[in-house]
C-alpha cells in the first residue's frame, strides 16, 4: 500500500469538546493503522496532556505533534515513558510576555515545562492544564527558554484576543487564539503544518498523499500543508475557508468517514 501520513487534531477532532472518544473514531483510527499507515496526532496539547488520548486510541508506536508543532515525539513502548522526545523548538517568552503583561486584567499565564506540566503566573481554571502547575515569580516566568507560552482570560472572549494580539503587535513568534480567550504562543516559524512537513520528509511519504483533519485556527498551517485538507463541521468559516473540503460534526462521528475513505 502508498505510504500515506495521517494527520489528526484531538480536541475538537478526534475527541469531543467534553473530552470524549468515542467508539466509532477509536474503530477508525485502529483500522487505518493496522495497514501501516502513518497515523500522526498533531495537537496543541503538551506531552503529558496528549499520551492519555494516545492510549485510549491505542496508540503506542508512531509520530506525535505536540504544543502546536513546537514538539514532536516517536512513540516507543520500551521506553519508560512511552516515548522519545525526537525534537523541540523554543524561543524567548520575555518580550512577548512583557508586551501583554498588564494588557489584561485578569488573565493569568503559563509556559510549558516539558513533559511536566507549567509555570503559571496564577491558577488557571480547574482542569484546563495537565501536569504538575507551579505558580512562579515573573522573573521565574520568563526566566528560560520554553516551547509554548499560554495567555490566558477567564472574562474575555476569542474576539477580544484577536484585538489584542493586533493592538500590541506581537512579532517573531507564532500564536493561535482558541474558541475561548485563550492564546498559545509560539517560536515564529513553527506550526502543526511546520513539524508534520520535517516528519513527510523523514517518513519519505510523497506530498499527494498527506491527510490532515482539523477544527481551529491552530489547524489552519495543518490543512493547508497537507494535499486533502479536511475541516471538520464544528470548525469556524475562516477554517472552513483553507479546507479541500469539510466532514461532519465531532459529535456526529465526522472524522471516521474521512478515515474510511482512506481504505478505499
């Protein structure tokens, strides 16, 4: 069979917005790699929030696209993790951070701490990071270099971020604003699309067959990168907009018959 590469969001995509997989997407997902194609995750999620999906998809071999394309993972069951850590890319957050700090009053800021969880400026909203959460100093905050800064509101809205990010005129960094007031910032350069384009080369899987499936504006590189870009039904207009085409709702199982159709 063509070597193929997969590439699927989680939330949103594979998993519902109340974090359920359901049981048509797991069927689908284990049909598609027990051929031997690439099935790749591509999400926004860090490490220790992804590998929980990984194993309820049953997936223990393969590719992983962490924190929006900043991290990228071999999966490797004899590893005691799970895992090996293939690539990361960091930047600098201090003069991002020092741009929004005081823009907003009541927002509260983590960066990642690799395979363990954030810093945080002050607790976020119950269950929205995974991992261990430390609240730190600013100076500690900015201190090193990271893989992804979260800028985030618990008042404000998507629109309100959109406004801002414009107002403030972030520069040399990449950042994707979520269907809440919720801000992930990025090394400029890197994307989901960025990272799965290393792994296309590295897998040595032609351009014409890349699939990727996706819901938000941290998708929006993603679906343009792959030759069958597919939105899902749940997915704004403006990403609607850069797809090949567009599938059915999370909550109607709309990525299985994408999945499917890669059978044929």
């Amino acid at each position: 069979m063509t070597e193929r590469l997969i590439a699927l969001d989680l939330d949103g995509t594979t998993i519902t917005h109340a974090g359920v997989l359901r049981p048509a997407v797991r069927e689908a997902v284990q049909a598609v790699a027990a051929t031997g194609m690439h099935i790749v995750v591509a999400t926004g999620r860090s490490i220790v929030a992804t590998t929980p999906i990984l194993d309820a998809l049953g997936l223990t071999t393969g590719y992983v696209v962490c924190s929006n394309g900043a991290v990228t993972l071999a999966l490797d069951p004899d590893e005691p993790q799970g895992y090996q850590i293939l690539e990361t890319v960091t930047f600098d957050p201090a003069p991002a951070l020092e741009l929004l700090r005081d823009s907003w009053p009541d927002a509260v800021i983590a960066v990642e701490e690799l395979g363990v969880g954030f810093k945080v400026s002050a607790p976020f909203p119950d269950g929205e990071l995974d991992g261990e959460l430390r609240v730190v100093t600013w100076d500690e905050l900015v201190a090193d270099p990271v893989t992804r800064v979260t800028f985030r509101s618990p008042t404000g809205t998507s629109e309100d971020f959109e406004e801002l990010a414009e107002r403030i005129g972030l520069h040399e960094v990449n950042y994707n604003i979520g269907f809440t007031a919720w801000m992930d910032i990025n090394p400029e350069g890197v994307s989901k699309g960025s990272a799965l384009e290393l792994l296309r080369r590295r897998l040595e899987v032609e351009p014409m067959h890349t699939v990727a499936v996706g819901d938000q504006r941290n998708d929006l590189e993603m679906l343009q990168w792959a030759a069958r870009g597919v939105a899902m039904g749940n997915a704004p207009e403006e990403v609607k907009a850069v797809a090949d085409e567009v599938t059915g709702h999370v909550d109607d199982d709309g990525l299985v018959p994408v999945l499917l159709s890669v059978l044929q």
